[in-house]
C-alpha cells in the first residue's frame, strides 16, 4: 500500500491575489449580510483593508468567525430547512480555505460524484443514470440520507481532511467554522454536531466524507451516481438492489455515523419511475416532479394575483421564474412537452385573469396570444424546442456518458 503524501504549508499560499478572488466568488453568489450586519457592499467600501486585516487572522491563526444567523426557508407545507448565514468575512474566509483544499481532493473524488464540482451539474448526473438504465439497470435504491448536513460529525470531517492535509493552521480553520455556533431568536447555541447549509465550504466537506462511500460502492463492484446527498444505487436484478440498500446502509452507520431515512428510502424500478434532482425518471417519462411543479405554479399565482396590474414590469418578473425553470428542466432528455403546453396555457390564462377580472373559456378571443407576444411573454414550450434542436445538432444520436468514468 502506497503512502499517503500529505499537503504541507497551505497557509504560505494565503497570498493578496486569493484573498482578491476569493472576495470576487462570494459578491457573485450575492447572499445577504451575517450575524454583523455587513453586506457585500459595505464589505466591499474598504474592500482593501478588510482584506489585508482578514489575511492577517488567518495566517496568524487568531481568526475567529461570526455565529452564523439562523434563517428558515420553507422545504414543505409543514418542514423548514435551516440556512446558517456567515458573516460576510467569514465567506471569504471559508472561501479562502475552500480554494486552498479543493485542488487537493478533486483529483481524489469519485467519477460518479457530480454535485458541487467544477465542470459538473445535475444535468450530467441525470444524463449519467439514465446512460445506466440503457445499459440494463433497471433497479433503483432511492437513498435518502436523514437529515445530512445537520448530522455530519465533526470528528469524522476533522479525520477525512487530515488524511490529506498537515497543514495545523488551516485544520483548525476548518475546525472553527465547524464549531462557530448560531444565532437563532437572539439566543446563541453553540454547534457540536453538523455542517451548516449556507456555508461556502460545507459542500466540499460533504464530498469530502461522502466520498468514501462512493469509493466503497465502487469496490463492491455496484453502479451509482451521486449528487451531494442525493444519490441513487443501479442494479441488474431486486435482489441486488435489496444489498445493495443493506451495504449503503452498514457503510453510513458503521463508518460515516450516518443514517438512511426509513420513510424516504426505498428499492424500486425504472418503470415505476423515481424522483432524482427534481425529476421523476422512468422508463416512460422524464418529467418535473410535483413537487417542483407545485413550487413553480405557486410562484405564478404570487406574481399574477389579480389585484396587480399586467404591464411590462409584471411580465419580466413572471419571465425570471418562466426562464429559471426552463433553464433548469428543458432539457434534452425532458419528455413531458404537453405539460409545457398546459403550463404555457394556464399562465395567459392568468394574465387575462388579470385584465378581464373574470374567468371565460372565451378570453383567448378578448386577449389573443399575439398580445403577450409584444409584451415578450416568454415560453416554457418554446425552450425545450431549443434544447431539443440543440441536441440533434450537436449530441451524438448514441449516448456518449458511462458513469464510472472520468467523463460521467
């Protein structure tokens, strides 16, 4: 067995130029301010001192991040996912960190593993089970890991990263951010357990541990494909599909201390169809998932409430949702382009709602489709018409992914 070589002295390659670009990463993906009150913006006022003072902190060892602030956003009717915001200097500074360690264990991730890797998406991992399903695996263990993000051990995160790094300074770093606590109602609560959702760095340190079942799925010889903490197992036949959900589940419990949750797991099949990224695959359909279309439809019905006046500032808020979804599900592989269709249909149905004030199956013929056509209403249709021409043109008619290698 080969020795492990570890990464030395990542602190020395804290340098202006990685703090500049670090700052440059966390203003793209915007975010609101921390449990200080600093935004981007006020941040970015002094961006040269607060840089040069944050570097110091961080090479000297006396950084000390923020509690993070609590914030709920809504993952049901009845469930809410708790957010952990940083502060501001705290997304650099796990930023920072971030860039300083992928490089390290990228080359080290799993084919299979698409989520949060440069040059991957949740298209790719589709694109890959689907390849899978073509080549006879028609068996599926939909895993659902309980409660990921918040039941992650540290100890266990701590260990996975110091299998590659000796660097003490930057162990701890990552060690601070684990353990900054939250602020929640004013009332700090320290975190002993967990990774926040919202950090920069939690979802390289998910992929971090989450690899080793990757690579103990592959030596087992099974086929399967993961995003972050979504990730289905490929089978031939329900009975390896039934080992396969008992070997997840030993890996998860024995070695990560983690668990499958019971009411969200289960073995099924490509015909009977599984929800995968917002999806629902089958062998008959790839279409949105209900969940997803509830989501979509709700944010149609906030927009075109009745009392709102349709002109052209409602309709290029209604087109950020109508292209934000289309972006995400119209796709070469979407099948569903009749319930595009009704979707198209019910949202003009929407708008004349909002003009006529009542419902008719007659307002197509007081508000014609060429009235929304000038106001540039866009089209769910109209894009997966693109995807699909886009797809004849230049995707190879035979599928040209293999999860398992390099290029999965």
């Amino acid at each position: 067995m080969s020795k492990i070589i570890k990464a030395h002295s990542l602190t020395g390659r804290i340098t202006d130029g990685l703090m500049l670009d670090s700052f440059k990463a966390v203003k793209r993906n915007r975010g609101a301010a921390g449990i200080d009150k600093v935004s981007i913006k006020m941040f970015e006022a002094n961006l040269a001192d607060n840089l040069r003072a944050l570097m110091r902190d961080l090479k000297t060892g006396s950084f000390q991040p923020h509690p993070l602030r609590r914030h709920l956003i809504p993952k049901n009717e009845t469930e809410f996912r708790p957010l952990g915001i940083p502060a501001v200097r705290d997304r650099v500074a796990q930023e920072v960190v971030r860039r300083l360690l992928n490089p390290i264990f990228e080359p080290l991730f799993h084919p299979s593993s698409f989520g949060f890797r440069q040059k991957r998406n949740c298209h790719m991992a589709i694109e890959a089970a689907l390849e899978l399903h073509d080549l006879g695996f028609g068996w599926v263990v939909d895993a659902d890991i309980k409660g990921f993000f918040d039941n992650l051990s540290h100890r266990i995160i701590m260990q996975s990263v110091a299998e590659r790094v000796a660097d003490g300074n930057i162990l701890d770093l990552v060690e601070k951010f684990l353990t900054s606590g939250v602020m929640d109602g004013g009332v700090f609560k320290p975190t002993s357990i967990g990774t926040p959702q919202g950090g920069v760095i939690s979802p390289l340190l998910a992929n971090i541990v989450l690899n080793y079942l990757d690579w103990q799925l592959h030596h087992a010889g099974y086929r399967f494909v993961r995003y972050a903490d979504d990730f289905v197992v490929l089978c031939s036949t329900p009975l390896q599909a039934k080992e396969a959900l008992a070997f997840v589940q030993q890996v998860l419990e024995q070695r990560l201390q983690l668990q499958l949750s019971l009411e969200k797991t289960k073995v099924t099949s490509y015909g009977k169809g599984y929800s995968f990224l917002g999806f629902i695959l089958s062998r008959r359909s790839r279409r949105m998932r209900p969940k997803s279309l509830k989501k979509f439809k709700d944010k149609i019905r906030e927009i075109t409430c009745r009392k709102h006046n349709l002109d052209s500032a409602l309709v290029e808020e209604l087109n950020r949702v109508i292209r934000g979804t289309a972006q995400y599900f119209a796709t070469w592989f979407f099948t569903a382009r009749h319930s595009f269709n009704r979707l198209d249909c019910w949202i003009r149905m929407r708008l004349r709602c909002m003009k006529i004030k009542v419902k008719s199956r007659w307002h197509h013929l007081k508000l014609q489709n060429k009235v929304f056509d000038r106001l540039g209403l866009l089209r769910l249709e109209a894009f997966l018409l693109v995807a699909r021409d886009r797809k004849s043109r230049y995707r190879p008619s035979s599928g040209a992914i293999t999860a398992g290698s390099p290029g999965a």
